[in-house]
C-alpha cells in the first residue's frame, strides 16, 4: 500500500526545528509503517536563511515568508519551534484560522495565550497540541489528557526545570551556587542568560499548563504563586541533609476542596520521596488521583532530539485523529476559584536564629502552638551565645505559620527575620486510607 504524502511546514529551524527535521528524515519508514503517511517538511521559517547551520535542509525549504507557509494549501500542519511570544502567537491564530492544525513547544506562549490560541482552534475545528511545551520528552500531556481521562487527579508534583535541578544537585555535592550556575552554563544546561529558569518563571509557565490540562480548568501563568533558588544557601542544603532531605525546586499544583493552587518554590523533599532521586537536568511528573494513587514520570526535559522527539509525537497524533472526530482542542470545560494563598497547607522547615539562653525554645514553641503549629521535628545548633533553631512542622497552613513567624520576629530574644520553606514527604492521596 503506498503511504499518504503529508508536507509539513516549521516554524523555525534552530536547536529543536532542525531535530524535528532530522527525526522526521531518519525515521520516515518507522513512521509510514505505523501511521501509512510520509511527513515531509516543504517549508522552514526563520531570521537570516543564509546563516551557518550544522544541519540544512534542501535547497528552497528556508524561508523568511510567514504569508508563503499560511496560504500554501498543501501544508497540513505545522510545528512552532520559533519560540517568543511575539510574532508567534499572531503567526499561531493565524495558521488556526486558515484551517491549519498546529504542534507547539512554546511553554510561555501556551501558558499566558492558551485561551485565545484555544478558543481560536476550537472555532476552526483544527488541532493545537503542545506536548513539548513541558519537561520535553516526557509524555506527561497525552498522559494526562488521554490515559488519566477517568481519574480525578487532584495533585501534580514536578521538578520541571533541568537547570535549577542540576545546580541545586551540585549544591549537594559542595558548590555554592554560583559555581554550580557557571558549570550549568558551561555543559549546556543553562542558557547564557538563565533569569527565567533560577526565577521560577520557566517552572511556573510549566506548572500552569499542568494544572490547566490535570483540572480542566485554565490556569495562566499570572495564577502562579512563584520563587526561584537565588536565595538558596549551602546553609539550606546542609540543614536539610541534616535532617535527611533535599532541596528542591517544586513546582506544586493542588485541588482543595474544589480550590485551585499552583506554585512554585524551593522546598525540602524528604530523602525517601520519588523526587528527591531526580537528579542532575532531569525533569520529572508525580501525578496523584482517585484510581491511580500515584504515578511519577521521569525523563531529560530539554535538548534538541528530546524536545523534537515529542514534536514529532504531537504531529503523528494530528494525522492519526484527523478525520476521526477525535479532536483534541481546548481541555477546559470548567472555572475552579483559587484557593487564597493562607489557605494552603503544607509542613514546613523554619529556620529561627535565638539568642542562646534558656527558656527561649520555650516562647518559640509557644507562639507557634497559639497558632495551631505542632513541630515534627527539631535540631539546634549552638555557637558564641547564639543558637540557630531547624524546625520541621506538622501540616500547618501558610496564614497560620506567617502569623507564628511573625510573632516569634517579634521576640526580643529572636535575631534576624525567621525563613520557611515547605517540605514535601507524603506520598498518596491523604482522605483515601493509604498516604
Ligand atoms: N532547546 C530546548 O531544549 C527546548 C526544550 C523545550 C522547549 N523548547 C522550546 O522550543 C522552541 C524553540 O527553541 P530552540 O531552542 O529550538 O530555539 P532556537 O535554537 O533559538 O531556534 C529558533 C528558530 O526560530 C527562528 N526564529 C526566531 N524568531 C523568528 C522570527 N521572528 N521570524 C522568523 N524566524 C524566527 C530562528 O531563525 P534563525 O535560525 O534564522 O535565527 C531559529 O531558526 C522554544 O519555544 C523553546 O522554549 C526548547
């Protein structure tokens, strides 16, 4: 049987364009034996067309003409790999509206315009798919989208920065952050201008279409709560080795009782946690539901062949459904309201440095049971009239600790402003008898 003929256009041809060419190229016969269609790319937009590139395509594929890729009738779908949000998100409805189904790997652009992009593909029966846009090569979208279909899933947990957790990993190993940051850069991990990955803003457009596609609901990135690891100290890490975790940066998307919450942040995760054996770039998903209990995903959530290998998935997923009525377009049909910040619940590790003198651990616990606080856990260390307090608590909610913290600020014998951050330990679905 002779296989379907299917040109192929890309919006951009540099690290993961040019991958999703050559993976096209090479296993063209893998993917006409599976699917009985021949993808081809016909068209590539880019900048300068005449730039050194390690791969390059034939001869007339290049182009710097949007209009030639738009009103081509034999493209039958195309893939954003341009990144930015500008001109891309106009070029993306653009496509839409002219009927043509588009694949995207452009985490921001999905995160702050995925409505409109949405609404758009729905209105013109196409498709928008954009597994790539998070952790790269693992299918963590089709996962939830269409193997996680009949689970309530009311937490997703991930590490999906790459960056932030090998610097955080090599902190374990003894450097101090910015050693780690320029070793990041020299090996790849880090672009030459990291701010959005150490901010949180990479990890937290991430997590919003996460919790977008897990809770049916559109969450953009503005309804991210987000922190990053600049002020992670080799303090940090070696209280929490102390105390048999890991600092990590998680990103966190929770259902409360039909209340959103989404963040980011770092946090200690307990050594005998599945995220706390993510280590080095490597990305990885927990998922938490009703039927499932829980599963975690992990893979390399960036790189050029990585990224295009989900590229690719997304556009063999297109042909395959097209023509089916199996389309896959917007996945909210619901708006939750967000759970207020003080509302959120978690245990906590609360660092407090006391002057060093007896009945001061006292007033500390004290102000942090007025609030309801209960400590788990407590180490001290004492040096030159001084005593740094280490304090895991029980499950206590953010309001309540701020409050606690505040009052212990308050203390005369209390030196310097108390710090948190939250740990992550349980694994399952508390309520359901098995956490
Ligand atoms: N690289 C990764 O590991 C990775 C991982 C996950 C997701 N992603 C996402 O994948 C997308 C592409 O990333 P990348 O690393 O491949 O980027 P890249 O290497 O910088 O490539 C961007 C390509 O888009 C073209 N381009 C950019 N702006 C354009 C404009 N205004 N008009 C025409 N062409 C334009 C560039 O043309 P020239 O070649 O002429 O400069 C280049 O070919 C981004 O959304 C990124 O967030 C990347």
């Amino acid at each position: 049987m002779s296989a379907v003929d299917v040109p192929v256009a890309l919006l951009g041809y540099g690290t993961v364009g040019s991958a999703v060419d050559r993976l096209l190229a090479e296993n063209a016969e893998d993917i006409e034996r599976a699917t009985g269609h021949r993808l081809r790319v016909v068209h590539a937009l880019v900048r300068d067309p005449e730039k050194e590139r390690p791969h390059r395509p034939p001869a007339g594929v290049l182009t710097t003409d949007f209009a030639a890729i738009r009103e081509d009738p034999s493209v039958a779908l195309v893939a954003e790999v341009m990144g930015g949000i500008e001109p891309t998100g106009g070029y993306v409805l653009d496509l839409l509206r002219a009927g043509k189904p588009v694949v995207s790997a452009n985490k921001q652009l999905i995160a702050r315009e995925g409505a409109e992009l949405f609404r758009t593909a729905s209105e013109a029966g196409v498709q928008l798919r954009f597994e790539a846009s998070v952790c790269a090569a693992i299918p963590v979208i089709k996962i939830l989208r269409e193997a996680l279909v009949a689970t309530n899933v009311h937490r997703v947990l991930g590490i999906v920065n790459g960056t932030t957790n090998f610097i955080l990993t090599k902190m374990e190993e003894g450097a101090e952050y910015f050693e780690a940051l320029a070793e990041a850069k020299r090996l790849g991990y880090a672009e030459a201008d990291p701010t959005e990955d150490v901010n949180g803003a990479d990890a937290a457009a991430k997590m919003a279409i996460l919790a977008t596609i897990a809770f049916g609901s559109r969450v953009t990135l503005a309804d991210v709560a987000y922190d990053g690891i600049e002020a992670v100290t080799g303090a940090h890490v070696a209280a929490a080795r102390e105390m048999e975790m890991v600092v990590r940066l998680i990103g966190a998307a929770t259902l409360v009782d039909g209340k959103l919450d989404v963040r980011v942040g770092p946090a200690l995760v307990d050594r005998h946690h599945p995220l706390a054996a993510v280590e080095g770039a490597m990305n990885a998903v927990m998922l938490q539901g009703d039927a499932i209990r829980e599963i975690t995903l992990e893979g390399p959530g960036a790189g050029g062949m990585e990224t295009a290998s989900a590229v690719v998935a997304d556009m063999v997923s297109v042909i395959g459904t097209t023509g089916t009525g199996f389309l896959q377009n917007d996945a909210c049909w619901r708006e939750l309201p967000r759970l207020p910040p003080e509302e959120a619940r978690s245990p906590y590790y609360v660092r407090i440095d006391v002057d060093d003198r007896a009945g001061v651990l006292a007033h500390v616990a004290l102000r942090l049971a007025e609030q309801d606080v209960s400590i788990a856990r407590l180490i001290q260390h004492q040096a030159n009239g001084e005593a740094a307090l280490h304090i895991v608590t029980h499950e206590a909610s953010t309001g309540h600790l701020q409050a606690a913290l505040g009052a212990i600020a308050g203390l005369p014998e209390t030196r310097g402003a108390p710090s948190a951050l939250p740990v992550v330990s349980d694994r399952g679905v508390p309520g359901l008898g098995w956490a």
